[in-house]
C-alpha cells in the first residue's frame, strides 16, 4: 500500500467538516477544529472553491458551503449502487466473522424476499435461499421489516381477525400479537425470531437504511439451536446491527452519531 499524501488528506479533511453543524465553516472555523497553520487553510481552501468542491455562502462573507462537485460524485456513486451485491459483500464479511449463516432481505408486500446469503461452514438445514420468499411475520429479517412501516400499514396488511401462516408452532398466527411483538421490535431496534420459520433456528436481524434513513432492507444472522444462548443471542445481534450499519453507509446512510 502506498503511503497518504498529507495535502489529499488534509483537502478532505476540510470537506468531511462539511458533514457536521449546519454546513457552513469559515477559514478560522477549519483552523480551530483541524488545528493547521491558517496558510495551509487558506490554501486548500482556495483550490477546494477553484475546484467547486465548496463555495462561498451568499451573503456571510468568508463562509463556505459544500459545492456541486461532491453532489456529482455522490450521484455517480449512486447509480453504480446494487443492493443485493452490496449486502452480499457486507454478509460475506459478517459470516466470516461469526461462522453463521446470514442473510439479507427486503419487504414485498407481506413477504420477504432474500436478496443475499452467505451460508455457516456447518452443515444447517436452512428453508432460506436467495431469491425464495417467505411469510414476513415468520422471519426476523421480516419483524425487523414490518416494524420500519407505521403501524397503520401494518394493520392494513394484517387486519384483525386475518389467520396467519405459521411455518412451525412457534409462528406467530395472530395479528394483535403480531402488533405486539413489533411495537417491541421497534423500541429495541434489532429483532429476534426463535424458531418460528425453521424447528431447529434461531435469528436476530438489524435494519439497513438507504442515505434517505428510509429502512430497505434487513441483515440477520441464523444459529441452530444447539449453538444458541442469551450470550450468544447478543454477541450476534451486536454483529447484526454493525454488519447493517456497514451496507446502511455502503448506500449512503449517514448515522447521526
């Protein structure tokens, strides 16, 4: 690997600045926060507006916003985005990591529909494979899905009194239980499905944004029940909720934090 050139560096640097407060920095502002030599600011700054990277704001003299350059990059990026090979980096990168099978999927109506899959190098007898659908409420990907929508889309796609599939014993049948366990799902902000697709599985599942912050898709991780505990329960969800926040920032999410 080459070494970083300390002007690139510094450049964006200055332009990753741009991504707090309220979007605006004067030359002392990038001074004080970077703790350069106000020259080299100054500069850096100079070609950086040359370049359209920045521009001054009408009517603050000596403040500088973001330009149109990076929103072309940013869109370029965009087109070239797919999320089903996105996520089947990001599920190969998890997999390895934990040695479970993972999977990432997104919401049809009340369907998921898995668009990724890495599987465990044990042998599982998964009923998951890319491109299958199956019964959202049955999934954690699903739950996890479901419970990005407002309650009342929820309640149109499972109206009181409507049966609901169940895939083992422990599906969930009913839609008031259903509402239940996602009103839960929503405040913990991971969900978990405990044999409820698969006797012999267990998942926990975490939610993939788009740079919208709009929910689109679900990463979860499967573990048979005889490698299944509470400790291992939240060695998995804490994985699960980085491996969706590294597809969330590989489609442009920017996490608030």
């Amino acid at each position: 690997m080459g070494r970083l050139v300390p002007a690139v560096t510094r450049a964006l640097d200055i332009l990753e600045l741009f991504l707090d407060g309220d979007g605006t920095l004067s030359a002392p502002d990038i001074v004080r926060r970077l703790q350069l030599p106000r020259t080299t600011v100054h500069e850096l700054v100079t070609t950086l507006a040359a370049r359209k990277y920045i521009v001054p704001v009408p009517g603050q003299s000596g403040r500088y916003r973001l330009g149109v350059r990076p929103y072309q990059l940013g869109a370029r990026y965009a087109e070239h985005l797919d999320l089903a090979a996105e996520g089947q980096q990001v599920a190969r990168t998890v997999a390895e990591t934990c040695d479970e099978t993972v999977h990432v999927a997104i919401l049809e109506d009340t369907d998921v529909i898995y668009i990724a899959k890495v599987d465990s190098t044990h042998a599982v007898r998964m009923v998951s494979a890319a491109g299958r659908r199956l019964p959202a409420h049955c999934t954690s990907v699903g739950k996890m899905l479901l419970a990005s929508l407002p309650e009342p889309e929820v309640a149109a796609r499972f109206p009181d009194g409507a049966e609901l599939s169940a895939m083992t014993p422990n599906s969930i049948t009913d839609p008031a239980a259903l509402r239940e366990a996602l009103a839960a799902i929503r405040e913990r902000g991971t969900a978990v499905e405990s044999r409820e697709s698969n006797p012999d599985v267990s998942c926990v599942a975490a939610p993939v944004r788009d740079r919208t912050g709009r929910v689109v898709a679900a990463l979860s991780i499967s573990v048979p029940m005889i490698r299944w505990s509470e400790e291992r329960r939240a060695e998995l969800e804490e994985l699960a909720v980085k491996g969706a926040a590294d597809l969330s920032e590989r489609l442009g999410h920017r996490s608030a934090a």
